[in-house]
C-alpha cells in the first residue's frame, strides 16, 4: 500500500467515525423530538449505516430512483432514526425536513417509507420481509443484466421470523451473488436477551448450509468493516454473502449497552445530556 492510498483510507476511516457519530446524536435529538423511540437498535448499526453511504453503496443522491444504484433495504425498519440524518447528509433531502419526524403530515416515521422519503428503496414494518425484498431485486438485477447489489440490514432478533430462512434457501437456489445480507446481532429484541427468547446460533453454520458465504466482523470496528465491503465478490458470483456483525445494544452510552430496557425509551433532560457528553466524547 502506497503512503497515498494509506492517506485516502485514514481520510475514510475518520469520516465514516465522524458520520456514525452524528447518526447517534441526530437519533437522540430526533427521538426527543418524537418522545419515544428506538435508541438500542440504531445505535448498533451506526458505523454498519455510515460505511455502507460514505464508502460501499453506489447510489445518485440527485436521482434517488437511478436504475443502476445499488438497492438498501433495512430488514430492521425501526432502526431509521439513525439512517435518516445520513440520508439528509448527503442531500436525499433537506436536513431541516427532519425537524418535522413523527409529526402529523411528516414522511418521516419510526419506519421508513419509500413512497414518500427519497433514498429508501423499501417500506420496512414487520420483520422478516425486508430479506425477500432484496432477493426480489437481485433477481431483477439478474433479468434486466445488471450489475448492482442488493443489501439488506437483518436484526438477530428477526432471524426468528421463518420468511428470512425461506429467502436465505431462494437466494442460494437461484445463485444470486448479488444479495448481500447484513446483520447487526447486537443479541437484544424489545422483549430481552436473544438467546433467552428464542436462540439463533450458530448462525453460521445455519447460513453456510442454505448456500451462503459468511464473514464475521466486529460492526463497530469500522476499518474491518471497510475491509470485508470491500473484499466482497463480484455480483455476478452465484453465492450470497452475510456479514455477520457482532455488535452492541445501545453502543456509546455506556448504561444502554448491552440492555433491552433502552430498546424503546425517551431521554429525559439531564440523562440525554449525559448520553450526548459520552457519544462526543467517547467514540
């Protein structure tokens, strides 16, 4: 690696740090805003949400319905409040629209709508079918020959909903080596821990034998991250890849980390303070 090419990484990185920490601050302002809402599971995903828009995904934030943008579905849906202020940062919308979340008449609701929000390519709400959603477009891809990918945004807790192993047997039968699956196993849903409510592992081993490649990679080391998006294989491969992100509930507050009590909650003042001192001053 050159002395430049080492440069233009160190650049990435610090961006991608810089982005994944407005995800979260944008997320507390917004759920204040809203008075309730889903801090656990966005901030999980931050860095996964600021590698895939300031490195992977090819996209035309000037022309949202680009046909040969690559396609994100979040499986996750309830984890929007931290996709939306990466949305707005690089300008699918005007950042001042988020001032309107939750409100009467907004487009922007706890889950994303693709009929009204530019840049969101699916309608998430119950689990399970974002997976089938992204199997649907790479097999377009596949019929219209191109070459984009299709990323979907699993939550562990969603690998309970049968409809993601049927899509996991589709993607595999019809060699679609454009799907890219993505989980943030941050080992929480809003009911408790996991593994005590109905386990999912070993993960791998269930994926690996519907036909998929897996990688495993802490989703919030973002160098890592970096390096597994890129080391991705051709679309036009005919095996499916899940990056398999272990991460943290609640990640860069340190009493949210790790629990399903602040899966869905409301900061009040001096505790939301408190959560912005360590998310500034922390990652």
């Amino acid at each position: 690696m050159t002395v430049n090419s080492e440069i233009a990484n160190e650049s990435v990185y610090f961006k991608i740090k810089e982005k994944a920490k407005l995800s979260r601050l944008e997320a507390i302002r917004l759920i204040s805003l809203a008075g309730s809402g889903h801090y656990g599971s966005s901030f999980s995903c931050a860095e996964i949400f600021a590698t895939l828009y300031y490195h992977v995904l090819n996209y035309r934030a000037d022309d949202p319905t680009w046909s040969d943008r690559d396609r994100f579905v979040m499986g996750k849906g309830h984890a929007a409040v931290g996709l939306y202020p990466l949305l707005a940062d690089v300008g699918f919308f005007s950042k001042d629209a988020l001032n309107t979340y939750t409100k009467i008449g907004s487009a922007f609701g706890d889950h994303p709508d693709m009929n009204k929000i530019p840049g969101v390519d699916f309608s998430s709400g119950s689990l399970g079918h974002g997976i089938s959603v992204t199997v649907g477009m790479a097999l377009a891809a596949r019929l219209d020959r191109k070459s984009y990918r299709s990323y979907c945004l699993l939550g562990d807790g969603e690998l309970q909903e049968g409809q993601v192993w049927e899509a996991a047997m589709s993607a595999a039968q019809f060699k679609l080596g454009n799907v890219v699956g993505i989980l943030d196993n941050n080992k929480v849903t809003v009911d408790g821990h996991t593994e005590k409510l109905m386990n999912i592992e070993p993960i791998r081993d269930k994926f690996e034998s519907f036909g998929w490649r897996v990688v495993d990679v802490d989703g919030h080391d973002i160098h890592a991250l970096i390096r597994t998006f890129d080391e991705l294989p051709s679309p036009d491969t005919d095996i499916p890849t899940l990056i398999h992100c272990d991460t943290v509930s609640g990640k860069g507050v340190s009493w949210m980390e790790n629990t399903f009590e602040w899966h869905v909650a409301n900061l009040h003042e001096e505790d939301m303070k408190r959560a912005i001192g360590e998310i500034e001053g922390g990652l």
